[in-house]
C-alpha cells in the first residue's frame, strides 16, 4: 500500500452534504490486506459487505448531534475502538511466519481462559468457507476463531436510544481489545494470526458464527446464543491453526437451528420494526445465506435514531433468555426449514 492511502480515511475538499459516512474509514483499515501476498479470495457467489452509507444530510445523523455530555460518554468508546481497529489493521502489513500450524488442547483451553478473562463470552472455530469472504476482500488464514460478547439488557431494551448505541460501541470496543490481544498472545506462541475488525470485517460474521456452532440466525439477521439471546456482537481472528475443535472436527452439529422454527411463529422483530425493514422470512441471497433486512430501508432510520437496534431488543430470546425460550417451545412442523452453507 502506498504512504498516500495510509495518510487520511477522510476525503479532501467533500462538497457532499450528506456526512461522511464510516464505510471510508473501514475500506481504509481494510487496504491494508493486500500488503499480503497469500490471501484466500471470495467464493464468485460471495456477496459484498454491506455499507453504512446514507443520503441523510448532516444535521439528521445522530452521531452528529450528541450534546457535550454525550460526546464526553462517547469518546473514551470510540477512541480505544479506533485505535485498536488502527493497530489490528498494521498486523496485515507484512506475512507472519508461522512456526506451527499444530495447537494442543492445553494450549486451546487457555487461550479460552484468557478470551473469557477479557470479556469474551462464547468462543468456537471454523473452516472459513470463501461464500461467507465478502467480494472484494480476502483473509490471510484458512480457519477463524470467531467469538462473542454479551451487552447488558437495561441499555439495549431502551432502543432506539442513545444508552443502547453506547452500549453496542461498549461491545464493539471490548471486541477490539480481545482480538488484538489474543492474535498477539497466538503470534507469540508462533501461529499466524491477524484480528478480524470489531465493525465492518472481511467475512460475514454471522454466517461464520451459525457454521461454527456458537447459535442460530434469527429472522432480524442478528445471532441468537444460549444464555443473552441476540444481545451479543461478534469478532473473528484468521489463523492458521489446523486443528482447532470446530463443529466438524468434533463430529457435532449445530444444536440450535430449532431457533428459526420458533422465530417463524414468532415474527415479532418483523411486527415492530419502525420502517418494516424485516421480511416476514429470510429470502435466499444466492451466496450460501439468507438476507433478513432490506437495509436501504432500514439504514436510514437507524443512522438517524442512534443505530436503532429495536429488532435486537424486542426479541424474546434477548428479553427472557435462549433458554426460557427453548423450555416453552413445543416445535413447529411447518417451519421452512432454511439453512445456510458451507462452500469449501
Ligand atoms: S423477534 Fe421473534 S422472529 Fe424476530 S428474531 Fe427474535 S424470535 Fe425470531
Ligand atoms: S435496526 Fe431498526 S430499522 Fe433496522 S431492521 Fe432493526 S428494527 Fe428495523
């Protein structure tokens, strides 16, 4: 990459009058990819990441209108999450020489332990298959550890509000943290390994997190977990690691598609979004995944009302729980059942 790209993620002299909008900032963290001469590539059918980016003009965004104290709530957010996005993107600078690509269980359970220690919640691994790399981008390792964190439900249950968008930016910033750290401690025991972004990202998240077992896609298109349902944001870190305990290797399958059963009498994010951006059912979008949210609708709405996030809260696997939701649950034979693949 040349010193010009890396000096400014801002446009010089913009005219526009709608605000600049994060995708810019993320393509930037992003370029420094293809400083790395082996990456595996999107499948043709992979889908490109979906953008921020709105029409709205400046003055209707609310991250442009927060009050001085907001900001004050904002920044020490937001600036960590930046900084750890910077740092994380520089460890795709140049190829890490790996010295094994052979991890032992011992060595697996304490990288868990530290995960965990840092505000992880769940954690599982997966071949990552070229559909869920988004067109245009690439990954440097085969296998991806993909991990989640939990946010608090008081602050999520007041979306759209501004304490549910710090919250998330929370997540976001602890996400940052813990893969720059765990893909630093794997360097150090001589894996590769390069931090997936807290926002934006290379790979569909939750495609990855559903294929690795960690929970099922709701019909709002967020992951539903055991434990805090949807409330949760996810991260990845590529490595070469080979044998790590995914779903595959350990002869299991993932227990939690019955989710989708459930949400298809369920329909509730659908019945209260405030723009109807929910289809009443996911709709096949040709690379392997289903496509739940038509964002040209939702993106403005939420980019004006503080990320919105009323679909994550409403949901009654984030207000009572994966597990009261499952107790209750008798089946429902007419479900479409609708599942996900794996292109490898
Ligand atoms: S609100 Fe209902 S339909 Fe929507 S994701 Fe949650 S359980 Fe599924
Ligand atoms: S974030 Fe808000 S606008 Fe977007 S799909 Fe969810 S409820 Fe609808």
């Amino acid at each position: 990459m040349s010193q010009e790209s890396l000096k400014s993620p801002l446009p010089k002299n913009s005219t526009s009058k709608a605000a600049p909008s994060l995708d810019i900032l993320l393509n930037w963290t992003d370029q420094h990819i293809f400083n790395l001469k082996n990456l595996i590539r999107p499948a043709p059918e992979s889908k490109p990441r979906t953008p921020f980016a709105t029409n709205l003009p400046k003055e209707k965004v609310s991250m442009r209108n927060l009050t001085g104290r907001q900001l004050l709530q904002v920044i020490p957010k937001f600036l960590p999450l930046l900084a750890n996005m910077v740092l994380g993107s520089r460890m795709y600078d140049r190829e890490f020489k790996a010295s094994s690509s052979q991890a032992d269980p011992k060595f697996i359970a304490d990288l868990e332990a530290m995960a965990r220690a840092a505000g992880a919640k769940d954690i599982a691994y997966i071949k990552v298959p070229p559909n869920a790399i988004f067109q245009g981008k690439g990954i440097p390792g085969e296998y991806a550890i993909v991990f989640t964190v939990e946010m608090d439900k008081e602050p999520i249950s007041t979306a759209p509000s501004f304490e549910c968008q710090l919250e998330v930016m929370e997540g976001y910033k602890r996400m940052s943290t813990i893969s720059n750290r765990l893909a630093h401690h794997l360097r150090k025991n001589g894996f590769a390994a390069y931090p997936g972004t807290a926002l934006g990202g290379l790979t569909d998240y939750v495609h990855l997190a559903e294929l690795a077992g960690l929970g099922a896609i709701g019909y709002h298109g967020l992951l539903i977990s055991p434990g805090e349902g949807a409330r949760l944001r996810l991260n990845t870190i590529y490595t070469n690691i080979t044998n790590l305990p995914t779903l595959e290797a350990r002869g299991e399958t993932n227990e939690h598609l019955w989710v989708r059963d459930f949400c298809a009498m369920c329909n509730k994010c659908v019945r209260k979004c405030p723009v109807d951006a929910i289809y009443n059912q996911p709709r096949p979008r040709g690379d392997g995944g289903y496509q739940s949210i038509d964002h040209a609708s939702c993106r403005d709405y939420f980019t004006e009302h503080n990320g919105c996030g009323v679909c994550l809260a409403v949901c009654p696997f984030s207000q009572i729980g994966y597990e009261k939701v499952h107790a209750g649950f008798k089946g429902n034979d007419h479900a479409p059942q609708l599942r996900i693949t794996a292109q490898h």
